[in-house]
C-alpha cells in the first residue's frame, strides 16, 4: 500500500514523519474542541426545505452539541456577501460565519479578501474545477439541466435534446425562465447548444440559438415561464429546468400527474453552489466544523436526499456508499458522469451570446 507522508515535526532533536491519516485525525479533534469552546454557529440563507439542509442543521447540532444561529433563511447570494461586509468588525449574532452561494461568488468574495481557506479532510474528492485551490471556496452540490414530463400527456419522454423537435412534442416544450434574464433558462439554451456542438463550448451559445429557433420554428416551443401548474395543467407538459426542482415537483404533486425527470445524454450542464468562510467569522472553529460535516459521507447523501447532487457524488457512487433506495428515487447515475462545469468565463461569453440575440435569432417572446 502506497504511504503518503505529511513532514516532519522536531521530537529530541529528531525528525520523525507523521502519516497523512494521523495528521488529519489530530486537526479534526482540535477543530471539534474549539468548535465546542466557541458553542455556536451563524449561518446565512438555509431555508430547512432547501436540499435537504433541515436533517443536516438537526444531525449537526445532536451530533456536537453547538447552538445554531439562523439568520434570513430567503437571503439570495448577494445578500450574504453584503452581511460579511456589514460585519466585518461585529462579533455578534448578525455577523455570519459560513456562506453558501453561487459559483460566480466564491472567486469575486476571494478578491475582495472576505474569506479564509479551510481544506475539508475529503478535500482530494472533491472536483479540481468546483473548488479553488487554496481552499478558500468549494462547491458544495449542483443540478443538471434536465427534461420534467408530465407523463399522463407525453408518453413518449425524450431522451436527449435533439428528441425535442420531433412532431409528438407540438405545443409542449417550455423553458423555466425567460431566456433573456433567467441564469436557468440561458444555461438551458447553453445545454442544448453543448449538444448540438458535440461538446464544443466554444459554439455552444450560437448553437443554442440555433436549436431554440428551430424548435419554436417546428411550433414545439412554448413561450411560456414553465411552473408546477403549467406542467400540471397540461400548458406546459415539458419543462427544461434543474434536476431538483423537478424530482421536487414529482414529489410535490405526488402522482397528479404523474412526473419523470430525464436527464439528456448529451449536453448535460451543471449549475454548482459554493461554500466559504467568512475571513471575519466570530466562530472560525464551528465554521470548520460546519464545512467537515456539510462533505463527510453523511453531509453529502443528506443533500442527495434533497435532490441536490452533493458534489462528491460521483465518489460516493464508486465507492457504493449511496443507499440502493436513494439513488431509486434519482435518474440513473450515470446520467451524471457526462456533466460539465462551465467555468465563469464559459457562462458569461454564453450568456453574452444568448442574451442579445434571443429575440433576432429566436423571436419568441418568454413571459
């Protein structure tokens, strides 16, 4: 079995190697005492009904004890940089230890020196492009862009992007936002463009267009901001949005009508969220504490159980460790194995590309 070594440490004039393994089991006991010195924990918009994030505030809590300070559970991304900001010099319950944001945040709140790194003791699972490399950001969980059908209408659930111009699917393909201002609704037309592509992000924005104009041209686009009531209603028997939002659906409407979220074989796009400490937080040990719990095994599966793919997904799968009940109630796993991460570059020259020429290209007003 291949050693892996930490350093050293001067014991007697000595230098004596210490095993990766011991390293991180004498970091994480540390981390657990002071995190109970501290005894509390500020976090910053977690709604209990959001990927699963109710069972993990409550295992959190049994498991060590430490009091949870819950502060504006709707807050959107911006809203937490903006109380990191506002806290900077405040020790008390408004200053927010943790954050959990969209991507495009983890980097620019790095700039502007408003976090500190901590590497996670499942560090080497996590995805070299969902996390930066001094620590100081790393995803968390995602969703995919997939197809939601309301299967008492299509019986026939596409598969893949380029099924979506067939004739069956007249009138009944949706986007769930306004491709001109919704982040879902442009990586949706990126997804679809990745595919016609072939994988080519470079042509993934053009392409995207292209297709969206051909399926509103074929009359199977419908200009409408598909919801859980259009689907229902048969407006909008297909839905192109994330994976969890629809298995969300599924569960929410349960049976009426009956739902089935596909993803597509090709062109499959992951939207990931983040995770950081504050440079400033009050109780950086809890904060510690909070991320090695959020990506130890049973951090991860709990945001599976919400829909959410924990972003050490793809480990968990290899190494078994997904309850066969759990990944039942999911798409096949393997769905997952083609998604892609765009970078921020990628998203914003897509963006650029889908945004200003929708309506030229397209010319389908989405409201």
């Amino acid at each position: 079995m291949e050693r892996r070594w930490l350093g050293t440490i001067p014991l007697t004039g000595l230098a004596v190697l210490v095993p990766l393994g011991l390293a991180h089991a004498q970091g994480i006991d540390k981390i657990i005492a002071d995190a109970k010195a501290e005894g509390q924990l500020t976090i910053i918009a977690v709604p209990h009904d959001w990927c699963g994030y109710g069972g993990i505030i409550d295992s959190f809590k049994a498991k060590y004890g430490i009091k949870m300070n819950e502060l504006n559970p709707d807050a959107g991304s911006g809203d937490e940089i903006e109380a990191i900001k506002a806290n900077k010099g405040n020790k008390g319950p408004q200053a927010p230890d943790v954050i959990d944001v969209g991507l495009s945040f983890g980097p620019s709140a790095k700039k502007e020196g408003l976090l500190q790194p901590h590497k996670v003791q499942t560090w080497n699972s996590i995805p070299n492009d969902a996390k930066d490399a001094e620590g100081f950001w790393y995803g968390d969980y995602y969703g995919v862009l997939a197809f939601e059908v309301n299967t008492d209408i299509v019986k026939n659930v596409p598969k893949d992007w380029s099924d979506l111009l067939k004739p069956e699917y007249k009138n009944s393909v949706a986007l769930a936002g306004d491709p001109r201002t919704s982040n879902q609704a442009i990586q949706a037309v990126f997804a679809a463009g990745l595919s016609q592509a072939k994988g080519d992000i470079a042509k993934a924005g053009d392409e995207g267009l292209k297709f969206f104009a051909a399926l509103n041209k074929a009359g199977n686009f419908v200009p409408v901001i598909g919801k859980a009531a259009s689907l229902a209603q048969g407006a909008t028997p297909i839905i192109v949005r994330w994976d969890y939002n629809g298995l969300g659906d599924r569960d929410t409407l349960k049976g009426n009508p009956k739902v089935e979220v596909s993803v597509p074989n090709s062109g499959v796009v992951a939207g990931v969220y983040v995770q950081a400490i504050s440079a400033y937080a009050p109780h950086p040990n809890a904060a510690k504490l909070w991320m090695e719990h959020l990506y130890s095994d049973e951090g991860q599966l709990a945001w599976l159980k919400g829909y959410c793919h924990p972003i050490r997904f793809a480990d968990l799968v290899k190494n078994k460790k997904v309850p066969a009940d759990l990944l039942a109630k999911l798409p096949p796993a393997e769905a997952y194995d083609k998604a892609v991460f765009p970078t921020l570059d990628q998203q914003a020259q897509s963006k650029e590309v889908i945004t200003k020429q929708w309506d030229t290209v397209v010319g389908a007003n989405v409201k």
